[in-house]
C-alpha cells in the first residue's frame, strides 16, 4: 500500500502521540490499585467523578487515535479538494487531543466543558468529509 506523504506525516506524528497515552494508562492504573500496580499516584487522589472523567477522557484519546490514524489511509482514497482533506486530516487527530484535554479538565473544572464539545465538533467534521469523499465518484475528463 502506499500512501500519500500528507497521510504519512499526519499518521507518523499521531502514532506518535501514542506513548502519552500509554502513560495515561500505567498513571491510571496507579491510580486505581493505589500504587500496587502502574506508576504510584503519588498524592494524586480523585473522587468518583474525577475518576470516571480521567477514564473517559483516557478512552477517547486512545479510540481517536485509532480512528484518525484510519482516516488518514481513507482519505488518500476519498475525492475531496486539497484543502478539505487537510481539514479532514487535521480535525481528526486534533479531536482526539481537544476532547481528551477536556475530559481531564473537567475534572477540576467546569470551565473545560467547551473542550469537549469543539472536539466533539472536531471529530463530527472529519467523519462527515471522509465518508462523503469516500462516497463521491471520481469525474473523469469528457464524462458530463
């Protein structure tokens, strides 16, 4: 398979953000068994609602990053402009950061909700370009 080089950058760098969230993992398993397995939480101590935000928050980024690393070999194939598959490209590993970021700052604050929602927007907009790209039919030269 070969892909475009837009592609490659896009899934290299998102590939890459792949050991922060293993990171998050080992973090949040600390977390949970109180230090006896994972990376100790230190004086890191969360509440039920905390808790469950971390989660959420670790969950999305991981599935995300899948997703967007997927988008980016399916939009080498989707007819869309330049410039939308770019959008496309970029709003999807951008989802992953934005929605995850807002999830754990929800969790200290209420002010990160809108985090959520912009990522959430993020992604909706990556998904609706790839798959209308996906579902367009190429135009050929002297077809009408």
């Amino acid at each position: 398979m070969n892909l475009s080089r837009e592609a490659r950058i896009v899934a290299g760098l998102t590939i890459l953000t792949v050991p922060t969230i293993m990171y998050g993992g080992v973090t949040l398993l600390g977390v949970l068994t109180k230090g006896a397995a994972g990376i100790g939480p230190g004086g890191l101590v969360l509440d039920e609602t905390q808790w469950a935000l971390f989660r959420a928050g670790h969950a999305h980024a991981g599935v995300w990053v899948v997703l967007s690393v997927v988008m980016q070999v399916l939009l080498d194939a989707a007819i869309l402009s330049p410039a939308l598959k770019w959008v496309a490209r970029l709003a999807a590993p951008l989802a992953a950061v934005v929605v995850s970021g807002g999830f754990f700052g929800l969790a200290y604050s209420a002010s990160f909700a809108w985090l959520i929602y912009l990522g959430g927007a993020c992604l909706a907009l990556a998904v609706l370009l790839t798959g209308i790209g996906l579902l367009r039919r190429p135009r050929f030269a002297g077809s009408g």
